[in-house]
C-alpha cells in the first residue's frame, strides 16, 4: 500500500513539472513571435501595409488628405474627390466616390476609379480608351504617372481636360502637391512643343470651369461648302495655362465653324501635338490622322494647309508654317509638296 501511495505522488509530480515546462515554453514563444511582429514594422514596413497585416477584426483609419482611407486586413475603402469633364470639355464636376484600394496603390486606384466613368450624365471619362498605366511614383511630393500613347488619344481642349482632370485628382491625397506626366516612358510634350514639367492643380470657379485665361479675338479659316475657298470667322479664343496662342485657335480650328454654311477641312481625328514660333516661322506638329485621314482629293488638301496656314498667319508674329506629322517632316501630303514651310494663301481667301 505504502509502495502505490508513493507511486502515485511521484507520477502527479512528474505532471506538474511538465505542465509548468509547457506553459513557460508556450510564454516565450508567444513573445518572440510578438518581437518579430513589431521589429517587422519598424524596419521598413509602410503604413498601408502595416494596417493590410492588421486582424480581420480590427478596422482602421489612415488621413490622407481629403481621401480618408478605412482599411482592413485585405483591402483599403477610400473616400476620394475624382475630376471628370463635362462632355463639351467646359468645366471639371467634382465626384466624391468610395473606391478599393490594394497593396495600398491609392494613386492608381484613384486614376482606375477615373478610368471608370462618372456617375452623373453630362460628364465623360478623361482616360482615353485603352490606356495603360505604364508606372507610378512619387518623388519630392510630385506624382508621376506614366501612361501608353492610348492616352494622346484626344483632340485640342479635350486633351487639356483630361491631364487637368489627371492632375487635379491627384493632388487631392496627401503626400501629392504636383504631377508629372510620362507618355511611353517620356515627359508629356505640351502644346508649346515644351515638356509639360511638374503640373500643379487648375483652379476652378464654384461651377467647375478653369478661372478665366488671357483671351483674344482671332480670325479662324474655314472652307466653304464646295471646297473651293476659305471664310474668315472671327472668335473669342482663351488661351489655357500652359497653352501657347497658336496652339489654343488652332484648337478652335478643330472644333469645328460656328455657322451651318462652313465646314472644318481639319481631317477627322486628327490631333494637335504642338505648336509654336520662332524667328517668324510657326511649327505645327499634327498627329498622324491629318495626313491619313485625308479623303485623298486635291481640293480637301488644299483647303486642309490652307485653313491651317492662314490661321496661324493672321497672328503677329507668324509668317511662316511648317508642318510635322508626329514631330517629323512628311515629303508629301497627298499631292503637295508638304516638308518646306507654307507662307499665307490670300488667293483662297473668299472675296
């Protein structure tokens, strides 16, 4: 009896040295692993991947500007100001909107969410159908964005809303005060023929239009319903910050005329890329459209280097134009010799 009373003591014991060598074992575990988690966040993890790492049960808030950013541990719920245009490129509407956000990209969110559309009519996407986002950073509070060629798809006062939109979408996160465009790798090339550098917000009056530019009363050239002359067709044109007066009534010129009796002899889709002067000469740099897309007769040639060529000639300073498709000289145009510089038509000027 004596022998299985002490058995016993020795077995209950033997458990509770174990049990304590457990729950201590257990004890540094738990602190080694608590130690990895907070040196993992102190060496070099950011903020949204901190929170992203978060329990499932907790929910926190990150302050990035006017964006406030709800986040858990799969994805991020942002509030942000979006900037879409207005179908006749007038004004920029703002658009407060939730969007998702992975791996804490907000800037691409924000431009994907633009790619989007808005949700009011009257107002379209200033992302051009299939353009890709080549790259993001930031560097000295500056955003670069690096967008494919697809975003060049826009003509005159379209493609100026659209990096306005862009721009002032941006610079509405924290950390974001300027933004710098990239097409294909390279600075944006402004209407100047200029890089477009690093691009602060537009201003915008209460209804969304650009505060009022220098404007100026300028003769725009447009052909008549037989091709055969060009009519003058005087017009309040505003220069855009960033704009330079050639590119701004050339723009005009490609809206289009104000009366039924005229026609634009711009070919259709053909895009402005440049325009500026020098020493009396103007280049104009057109996409490619203003050459391929020419319905190909002497006549619509003729009034397409007309209507242009007077145009800019009408303003002090120019007397010269010379062409370029894509930033290079082209040999011919259709018919025309079309890589030497044009000096003004006055005998297709309607009497």
């Amino acid at each position: 009896m004596k022998r299985i009373v002490l058995f016993t003591l020795l077995f209950v014991l033997v458990l509770s040295s174990s049990a304590c060598s457990l729950l201590n074992d257990k004890d540094a575990a738990e602190g080694t692993q608590q130690n990895k988690s907070e040196l993992t966040t102190e060496q070099g993890m950011t903020e949204d991947e901190a929170v992203n790492n978060a329990s499932e049960e907790s929910t926190s808030v990150v302050d990035t500007g006017d964006a406030e950013v709800i986040s858990s541990s799969e994805e991020m719920a942002i509030y942000v100001t979006l900037y879409f245009p207005t179908i006749d490129n007038s004004a920029l509407i703002k658009e407060d909107r939730d969007i998702l956000v992975s791996d804490g990209e907000i800037l691409k969110a924000s431009i994907l969410a633009l790619a989007e559309g808005p949700k009011a009519q009257g107002q379209r996407t200033p992302i051009p159908e299939g353009t890709q986002i080549l790259g993001i950073s930031i560097k000295d509070k500056v955003a670069i964005v690096d967008f494919s060629n697809e975003f060049l798809h826009a003509n005159g006062l379209e493609e100026i809303t659209n990096r306005l939109s862009v721009v002032n979408t941006l610079t509405q996160i924290e950390g974001v005060e300027k933004v710098r465009l990239h097409i294909d790798g390279e600075d944006m090339i402004g209407p100047s023929g200029m890089p477009l550098g690093d691009m602060e917000p537009a201003q915008l009056n209460p209804d969304g239009t650009p505060t009022a530019g220098k404007t100026v009363t300028a003769t725009l050239f447009f052909s008549d319903s037989e091709a055969m002359y060009l009519v003058g067709e005087k017009r309040d044109v505003t220069i855009f910050e960033g704009e330079t007066l050639e590119a701004a009534v050339i723009r005009e010129l490609i809206e289009g005329p104000g009366t039924d009796s005229l026609w634009s002899a711009i070919p259709e889709g053909a895009r402005l890329l440049s325009a500026s002067t020098k020493k009396g000469l103007c280049t104009v740099d057109f996409s490619a459209e203003f050459v391929d897309n020419s319905p190909g007769g002497t006549a619509s040639e003729r009034m397409a280097i007309g209507s242009v060529v007077n145009t800019l000639t009408q303003l002090e300073g120019v007397e010269k134009v010379q062409f370029l498709i894509d930033g290079k000289k082209r040999e011919i145009y259709t018919h025309a010799i079309f890589d030497e510089p044009f000096s003004r038509f006055e005998d297709l000027i309607a009497k």
